[in-house]
C-alpha cells in the first residue's frame, strides 16, 4: 500500500538539518549564488594546468551563438585545421550555415518518408509519437555530416555567411516543425483514402517545396557555383579560382576521404557488447545517405585511438555530456569540479553505464580534441576546442581531465588506420538496430 507524506516525516527531516549549524551557511550559499558556485571545488580547478605534453596549434576558437550545431561547427573545425595548415591560412573558416541548410531539408525529407514508412503504425504509438516529437532538429552526428558533404560538399563561410536566423534557430525550429506535423497529418490522411506510395511520394515533394522556401528566406539561397579567393597568412601572396562547385572545393582544398573515419563508442551497458557495432533505427538526415555505425569498445581503448591520431598532429571530433560537471565559464570539465556530495551530505553514485540505463545522462554535445597531456605515457588531462567563442574558458579552450573524459565521452571519430587488425573486422560486421529511443541515439546539440 502506498504511504503519503506525513506532518511527521517532514518535521523529522527537519529537525535533522536544523540541528547542523553548518547546514545554514550552506544554504545561505546556495541560495545566494546557486548550486554550482557555491560547490566550486577550487583545489579541481587549479590542478586543471591548461599546458599538455601533446598539442596541436589550432587559432581562434568558432562560435555557434544560440543555435545547437556544435556537432556541425566541430567536424567541419577538424577540416579548417588541416585547410589551414595546408595553404597557410589563419582563422578560416567554413560554412556552418551551408550544412546547415541541407542539413535541414534532408532531415525533413527522412522525416517524411519516415511517416510514409510508418503510415499503419498507430498514432498514439511509441514510435509514431517518438517520430512526431521532433520532426527535426539543430542536432546530428558525425555520419549525418558526412552525408551531407558527399551530396552537396562544403563552402568557404563567406560564400555563405551566418544569417539571424541561423545565429538563433528556435524560431526556424518551430516554424519548420509545425509545418512537418501538419504534413505528416496530411500524408497519414493521404494513406487512410487508399492512396498509392507514388501518390503520397508526390505530395511529399510538393510539401518540401514549402520547407526549402522558408528556408531560403531564413538562412539564404546554397550557391551552386562560387568563386575562391584568399591571401596566404606568410607570403601574402593572392589567390583566386572561379567558378567551383561546392563538391570541387571539398575535394580540392579539404581533401579528406571520409569513408576512412569511423565512429567509436563506449557505452559500457550490459545490451552492447563491447567489439560489436551498432545502429539507430529512423536515425539520420540523407535518405539514402551513409548509415549511422558505431563500434562499441572499453574506454582505454577509445582513448588510446584518440591518442594515436592526436600524436599525428590530427584532432579528434568527440561526442560527450557537457552538462554535466562541466564549469563554462573558467572552462574546466572534471568530476570533481563541484564537490555536491559534501555541501549536500549525499552521495551522487551512478555509474557510467547505470547514468545511460537510468536517462541520467546521454551525448549532449560535440567538440574537438586538439591536445593531451601525457605523464609516463598515461593521459591525466585533455585540450578540447569547444564551439562557444573566446569568452569562455581559455579564449574559447576547455581542460578536461582523464577522469571527466572516462565517465562523460562516448564517442570520438578517428581514422581506421588506427585500429589493430581485430577492431577493423569487428567493425565490418553487420550492426545490431537500437531502438529510435536509445540514449545512443541521443543527438549532439547542446547550445
């Protein structure tokens, strides 16, 4: 039988803090300057040392501003290290507001053809519910950029510059959303009348005319063609080629082979064996684009990869949970940043792998490892370039430290070539479909 709370219980609980002076000067602090400052482990911070034995120089720090495109700033920030590098140019950058664009409409495109897809499942179903939740969103993952830039490639940011809206994407969200649930109403009332899969096909393009129009009102016109001109940072010498296409400049400039990075996880849960590879069911943006793939393995195995490719002057793009103790401000990320147990007399005790089953935690955001430090060959700190601008942390750098990364990093990007031979044929096997649902179906977006 169930117990109510009792006048009793609550003058017990009470009593218990009233009779611990100190509890009161605790919650003077709270309350005065909320939980995180008044928990502030200082003794976390200044063992933070924002100097790493292996580092890659990288400039200026971007900024996504009030949008939730860090998955998008921090791939696309891996390619401007190594366009940089190569033609010596200083602080370029590419567009985020380019894949942002496509991004969009593909997504509305996989969401509409998911609906066709799902057209007798019921509407108050798991799935159907789950798929009307978020028609679309700012979020993704590193595959989902990927199909996009083998379809439409990249551009130079000036090409196609940020606009208010895609600065500040709540309102392009809403909009957007409520037209692809009045679509999906539509093309669901579509199938009822007995209309053929070419039939709702054809109202589906129709309906995405709408979706690209706004879109181009919103965040500007994709160019098809564009012209590409710089000056070298040293030389100073000027250089000019017209009439590029998107795909052309990806090609020339970035000259990246995509299908050489893999995704690699570590979800330390009992459903996802490690050396086994993964993916999302209705999870994507470009239909017919390439699958979301994880491959599951132990932490110390994903942090040797990262390593490897970091020790070749290469950064690292990583999903993670940043809300969680994470300091924004000094730009330190360490489990022990905020000491909660003891303002709280409590003990905050999940594991990483109870934090997933529980919907405690999840990947919340995407940014990039430029450096780490190493003592007897063991990282004991990590340099993250985050997406946030230079005002916060180290000019827009952030410390995490090995602890941080062991419970709240679960994924990062890295070149096949850094897998033994065992890790690359696990990840040719055929993944295992997770529900839509799974918190590694979770999408980086965190603003």
């Amino acid at each position: 039988m169930a117990k109510e709370i009792t006048d009793s219980l609550v003058a017990k609980y009470s009593d218990k803090i009233q009779t611990k002076p100190k509890n009161k000067i605790i919650k003077d602090a709270v309350m005065k300057n909320g939980i995180n400052a008044a928990t502030l482990n200082n003794d976390a911070v200044v063992v933070m040392n924002p100097v790493f034995s292996e580092e890659i120089e990288t400039g200026k720090v971007t900024n996504q501003k009030m949008s939730g495109r860090c998955w998008m700033f921090s791939a696309l920030n891996t390619f401007r290290h190594k366009l940089n590098k190569a033609f010596d140019l200083k602080d370029f950058e590419l567009s985020q507001n380019y894949t942002l664009f496509w991004d969009k409409f593909e997504k509305s495109n996989y969401f509409l053809e998911s609906i066709i897809k799902t057209a007798d499942e019921p509407l108050e179903g798991r799935l159907v519910s789950w798929l009307m939740t978020t028609p679309q969103q700012d979020g993704g993952q590193w595959d989902m950029l990927v199909s996009i830039i083998e379809k439409y490639g990249i551009v130079p940011k000036q090409v196609m510059p940020e606009t208010y809206q895609s600065n500040r994407t709540v309102e392009l969200n809403r909009l957007l959303n409520a037209k692809l649930r009045e679509d999906a109403g539509n093309l669901r009332a579509l199938h009822e009348k007995g209309k053929s899969r070419d039939e709702l096909e054809a109202a589906k393009e129709e309906m995405l005319e709408d979706i690209y129009r706004i879109l181009v009102f919103a965040l500007g016109e994709p160019p098809k063609k564009f012209d590409f001109e710089y000056r070298d940072h040293e030389k100073k010498e000027f250089h000019r080629e017209t009439g590029i296409t998107p795909q052309e400049f990806f090609k020339k400039y970035v000259d990246v082979n995509l299908d050489d990075y893999v995704s690699i996880i570590n979800a330390p849960t009992k459903d996802k064996p490690f050396n086994k590879t993964y993916t999302v069911q209705y999870l994507g943006t470009v239909v017919g684009g390439r699958k979301i793939k994880y491959l599951n393995v132990d932490i110390e195995t994903l942090k040797r990869l990262a390593i490897s490719q970091l020790k070749d002057q290469e950064t690292v793009w990583f999903g993670c949970d940043v809300v969680l103790y994470t300091e924004p401000k000094i730009g330190v990320m360490d489990k022990d940043v905020f000491d909660y147990d003891t303002a709280f007399s409590t003990k905050f005790g999940l594991t990483k792998a109870e934090r997933l089953d529980f919907h405690e935690s999840c990947l919340t955001h995407a940014m990039v490892l430029t450096g780490v430090n190493l003592v007897d060959g063991k990282p004991n700190r990590w340099k993250v370039e985050n997406s946030w601008g230079e005002d916060r942390g180290y000019k827009g750098y952030f410390v995490m430290s090995d602890k941080w990364m062991d419970e709240f990093t679960y994924q990062v990007v890295v070149n096949k070539k850094y897998l033994p031979d065992a890790l690359k044929a696990a990840y040719e096997q055929k993944p295992t479909e997770l529900k839509p649902w799974d918190p590694m179906g979770a999408l980086a977006m965190m603003h």
